[in-house]
C-alpha cells in the first residue's frame, strides 16, 4: 500500500463574505456601525441554532467575568484612593508607623 502525498493547496484560500460584503470593500466606519446590530443579530441566531447550551455557557461566563472586572477595577479605585489620603495626611511623604513606646521590662528577667 503507497501513501499518495496530499496536492499542494493552489492560490489563497477562499474568504467567506456576506453577500452584502462583496458590493463595497472599503466601508467606513459608520456603514460597519449602522450594520453591526444585523450581525450581531445573524450570529446569535446561528449560535443559538448550532448549541443553545454552548451559548447560554458562553453568556453567563462574559457576565460573569464583567462582573468580576467591575469589582476589580471598584476594589482597585478604593485603595488607590486609600492610598493617596494617607500620603495626604502625612505631608506628601511615605507614611510611617506611629511613635512606639519604650519597651517594658520583662517580668523575672
């Protein structure tokens, strides 16, 4: 049994356009906006067609981690502003710790 070697791909392969794409090839930015909702719209229905558990999967992650940036970047706002009010309060310097006081005899020692 001879393998046969595959044949050699030949020119570019093919690029999948909407049948609206092939009018205009330099769209601008507002004609790509106005178009935007239509394929989002497009997409979601053949996502929805192809695995509705993929998808619901797939949305309940993006929620998910939205959420979790928003109180990363919440948590972050608070202690850079936690941080600029104790360089406040000290006078514009690195804080330092308050004034300690002398250490007190060990009883017995």
């Amino acid at each position: 049994m001879t393998v046969q070697p595959l044949p050699a791909a030949v020119g570019p392969a093919p690029v999948m356009r909407y049948v609206e794409d092939q009018r205009d090839d330099s769209l601008s930015l507002t004609a790509t906006a106005r178009r935007l909702p239509s394929v989002l719209a497009r997409t979601l229905r053949l996502a929805w067609h192809a695995d509705r558990r993929a998808l619901i999967g797939m949305l309940a992650a993006q929620v998910a981690a939205a959420v979790l940036a928003a109180l990363a970047l919440t948590t972050t706002t608070r202690l850079i502003a936690v941080t600029l009010t104790a360089v406040t309060a000290y006078g514009g310097t690195s804080p330092s710790p308050p004034p300690s006081t002398p250490p007190r005899p060990r009883p017995g020692g």
